[in-house]
C-alpha cells in the first residue's frame, strides 16, 4: 500500500487566501541541473478580470498538510497542483497557464470542468421524447464537450467555504448549446487531508437532459512540461473499453482488453505498446479512449493508479462513475502560450483520467443512460489522491 504524502515546505509553511494580488511560492525544486528554482502558484492578479460582466478569479486551496491546489472560477479550471516527490521537492503536475488568457485562447481544455455532456455526441445530434436536438458540431461533425461554449468557458458563481473547499454554481439555460431544460449545476472542489482533491457535482433540471460532468486535468506526474508521459506506470480497473470509428465516437462495442494493447489490468508503462500497429491507435493517434470499469457501481472505487518515476508521486483516481477515459495528450504539439513558467506543452506531455459515463450514451440506447429527469438528481463523485512511493 502506498504511503499517504508527508507534505512540508522547506522554507517554511506560508498561507494563502484566494484571490490575493501577491504571487504565491511554495518551496523550491531542484532540476536536474541542480539549480534551484522556486515552484510558483500564478499571480492571482493575471486571474482577476471581468468576463461577460461577471467576476473572475484565482482560489487556492489547501490542506493541513500545506498541499497546494489553484482553481479559476472560469470553466472551473484546476490551475496547479503543488506537491513533494520523493526528496521532499515541490513540485506541480498539473499542465495550466500564468494567465486567464491561456483559457481563453483555443486550447485543449487544460484543466476544466466539462459539461452539459463530457466526451463526445455522434453527429452532434440525439433524440430525446421523440424530438431531435441538434448541437454544435465542433470536432469533426461531432459535439465534443459540451461545445464550444460549454461549461469550460463559463463563468461560474464561487464561494471559497474554508481554506480546502471552493464551490462552484451556475444554471445553464434551457437551448444553451442545443441542450434541453435549465440546468441547476453544483460543483464543490474539496482538498482533504489524505491529500485528494474530491469533486462533487451535483445537478437538477425542469426538462429531461443528457447529463454528463467530468473534469479535464492534465498531469504529469514528473512535473508539468518535464517531457513526455511514456515512463508513467499506469493499472487501470477496467477489463473492457469502448472501440471507436474514425471519428472517435463509439462502434457501441465493448471489447475486452486482453491480449490488446489496451490492457492495463496490471502496472504497465503508457508508452510500451502506444507504437503497437493497432488500428484503434491509429484512429486515435493513440490512447483516446473510454475504459468500462470492472466495478460500475455507484459506489466510490478505485479506478485507476498512476506512478511517475522520476518522481516517485502516485495519483489514484475514484470514482462513481462507471468509465474512465484515458487520454494520453495526442494532440499536444508545444504551440500553446501563457504556459506556466514558459513551460513548452510537447506532443503526449500530459495525460487525463475523465471519469465519465460513456460517450454517445443519448444514441447507444446499451449504454448505462445519461439522461437526467425532473424530479431527480444527478449527483456524482470523483477524487484525486496524491502519495509518494
């Protein structure tokens, strides 16, 4: 069993408070070129803007162990991750940006929160009662994410509870990007004191909707913009994936992992087989896809488990859910600005675990529904946890 994190700072522990005008260190981390350099939380004041007449800004978080975790009530964004390696060293494994207009830019979702519907719709469109709605198409002919104005552009209502604990609301309109009834979204951001990051979404609406909310960090357990994420080891929960056609949505098969390159079932590293000459990997320019998990209860479980080794730094996904999807940064390509520290974002940089129900759920009547009736509520619960090996 891995060993809970023993958070310090070498310096010495320094408070913060959300949205603060001072730019914020926390300890400092030794390179390999043994120069040392401090890792910084982005200066709040870059966060600190009015966008469609609402108020902008930069929360941080932390817990009694001094871990460290930054969020942007624009598109619910986690901003950095601050935590020790192995040798003590502060080190932040979440891709981001210094400045709000890093999110702003077309960028590939760094960070955020992802709604009305994670993943993608097959030709932007389902039908729902017997009427077809109609949706952006904006990747490929297909909606991705919720489309282009979804919920990672938004704006939403914060309240910083204690110093460990953000929430974040908005209602999103009925026809707002094609999707049906006033969506009433809750989305609290909790740093606990076993070192996770929890996130609780809960939602309700007045018309029958496709729910499906996730969140779309991006890690690198070696530290953000330290090279590719090949080395990572990776077990996934999951005997099974969902097979995708050339436009990434799903065949509506589910295939077992076995004897495939997409068996994570026992500690593998992400880069030994991504080369492999699987056609899936073809279609995707590698992994890119939804992994059914083992237990699809509702019930908090273990999806997945993640080793940087250069670091030593563990992260373990739970979840509700009942998939996962492994995305192993393909469309990265080192041209994004307002990096943090200037950090270059290279081809399979980051990885992302979204827990999810499946994509194109609302025209795959065999998969688990996402449709979300009035009178219900749709409540889910995803966590981060960080430990050193």
């Amino acid at each position: 069993m891995k060993a809970n994190l023993l958070l310090f700072l070498a310096a010495g522990v320094i408070s913060f408070s959300a949205c603060n005008s001072s730019q914020q260190n926390t300890g400092t981390h030794s390179d390999s070129d043994s120069v040392s350099k401090q890792v910084m939380i982005p200066d709040s004041s870059n966060y600190q803007a009015t966008v469609d007449g609402k108020q902008v800004g930069l929360y941080v978080l932390k817990n009694q162990n001094n871990m460290q975790v930054a969020i942007t009530n624009f598109g619910g964004r986690i901003v950095s991750i601050l935590v020790p390696d192995k040798n003590g060293n502060i080190t932040d494994v979440a891709l981001g940006y210094d400045k709000l207009a890093g999110y702003q830019q077309t960028e590939p979702y760094l960070g955020a929160l992802i709604g009305r519907y994670g993943n993608r719709i097959g030709n932007a469109k389902f039908t729902l009662d017997g009427k077809t709605y109609k949706l952006p198409a904006n990747d490929n002919g297909q909606s991705l994410h919720g489309g282009p104005k979804g919920f990672h552009v938004q704006v939403w209502e914060a309240k910083k509870i204690n110093d460990y604990t953000l929430e974040l609301s908005r209602v999103s309109a009925d026809g707002e990007e094609g999707y049906p009834g006033n969506l009433t979204v809750k989305v609290v951001y909790s740093l606990t004191n076993d070192n996770a990051i929890k996130i609780d979404y809960t939602a309700t609406t007045d018309k029958a909707t496709p729910v499906n909310l996730t969140n779309h960090a991006y890690f690198n357990l070696n530290g953000q913009g330290n090279g590719d994420i090949n080395d990572h080891v990776l077990t996934i929960n999951a005997s099974k994936f969902t097979p995708v056609d050339k436009t990434l949505i799903p065949t509506g098969e589910v295939k077992d992992v076995e004897g495939t390159p997409f068996d994570f079932t026992k500690a593998t590293a992400i880069g030994a087989r991504v080369e492999t000459d699987d056609e899936q990997l073809k279609l995707a320019k590698g992994y890119d896809h939804n992994f059914v998990l083992t237990n699809s209860s509702t019930e908090l479980k273990q999806a997945a488990t993640v080793t940087g080794p250069k670091t030593g730094i563990t992260l373990e996904v739970l979840t509700t859910e009942p998939g996962i999807q492994f995305y192993g940064g393909n469309f990265l390509d080192g041209k994004l600005k307002d990096t943090k520290d200037g950090k270059t974002y290279d081809f399979r940089s980051g990885f992302c675990l979204e827990t999810q129900h499946y994509p194109d759920s609302p025209n795959k009547p065999a998969f688990p529904t996402t449709i979300l009736k009035p009178g219900a509520t749709y409540k889910t619960t995803t966590l981060y946890k960080f430990s050193v090996q």
